[in-house]
C-alpha cells in the first residue's frame, strides 16, 4: 500500500501541475477592431455642408479589375475602401452613371480615378489576434482628366492622422 502512494502521490501532483499551467484556447472576439478600411464621404461641390449621393455608381480596383462588393451600380454618399496591407498606393476607378450593355460590358459613366498613397504599420493587437495593419500619411489624390466629377479642396489632399479606426470619415470629397 506504501508503495502505491508513493506512485499515486507523484502522479496527481503532475496532474495537477498540467492542469493549472494550462489556459484557455485563446479566440479573437469578433468586436476586436482589424484592419480598417478607408472612410470617404461624399459632399455636394455647391453646398459644402450637405452629403451628396452618387448615383449608379461602380468602384473597381485598379490592377485587378475587381468590383469592390457592395459596389455594383449603387447610389451612395460615402464610400468604404480597404487598402493593400503589403504595398502603397491602392488604386481605385469610381464610376459614375454606370450603364452595361446586354453582355454585360461596360458602355458608358464618367470614371474618376483615386490613387491613396500611405505608409503601412503593422500593429500588435494580442496573441489570440495577431496583428493588424494601420495606414500613416494617408494622401488621397483624384487623377485629372478632361472631365473629373469628383473634385478636392487642398485641405483634402493630405490627412496627416493615421488611419486606425472606422469609427470617423478620414476624407471628404465633393462632387
């Protein structure tokens, strides 16, 4: 019987010792902020202080040539971008007044076309999460052509605050 305790007692101590060192699986709460996309309203060129529709509008990432989802000849007044985590800049082509033909081709819009330019930081979040990426210096430029709908003011250029959140729009653009 001795000799039965002292192979039981060495035992229950390891198991004990296993279960008190061991946590939990580590899981990312869904409320845990990721990378945030870019915020842009959009405002009326002639009233400043009103937020203007865009109608029939079509995004579609340059480079890929990708519709962005959600995007597919919508009306709206902001837009909700993701930049490339691994490079700047991220292009996009914003269409106005889409229209497609029976094939499915595009035939007609007035398409702008949005370079933002940034530095990209990856941040620690946690172990259960990893990392996510933020965006520094972020430059928002819309291309010139011959008939831009979107317009800039210079003090829209440039938003020197990190992109960290998608609580707050970090650009406006008027139209």
């Amino acid at each position: 019987m001795k000799h039965i305790k002292l192979i039981i007692i060495p035992i229950m101590a390891l198991i004990i010792g296993i279960t008190i060192s061991c946590e939990r699986d580590d899981i990312c709460p869904e409320s845990t902020p990721t990378t945030p996309r870019l915020i842009v309203d959009l405002y009326d060129k002639d009233d400043q202080e009103n937020q203007k529709n865009a109608f029939g509008l079509l995004v579609v990432g340059v480079g890929n040539e990708q519709v962005l989802p959600g995007y597919v000849v919508v009306t709206a007044d902001d837009l909700i971008l993701p930049l490339k985590t691994d490079a700047s800049p991220t292009q996009y082509r914003l269409i106005l007044n889409a229209e497609f033909d029976n094939d499915g081709n595009l035939t007609g819009g007035n398409e702008d076309i949005i370079t933002i330019n940034y530095v990209p930081e990856e941040v620690y979040v946690s172990r259960a999460c990893g990392y996510k990426t933020i965006f520094k210096s972020v430059e928002l430029i819309v291309e010139p052509d011959s008939d831009n709908w979107l317009t800039l003011t210079p003090t829209n250029l440039t938003n020197n605050e990190p992109v960290e959140n998608e609580n707050e729009t970090h650009f406006n653009i008027f139209h």
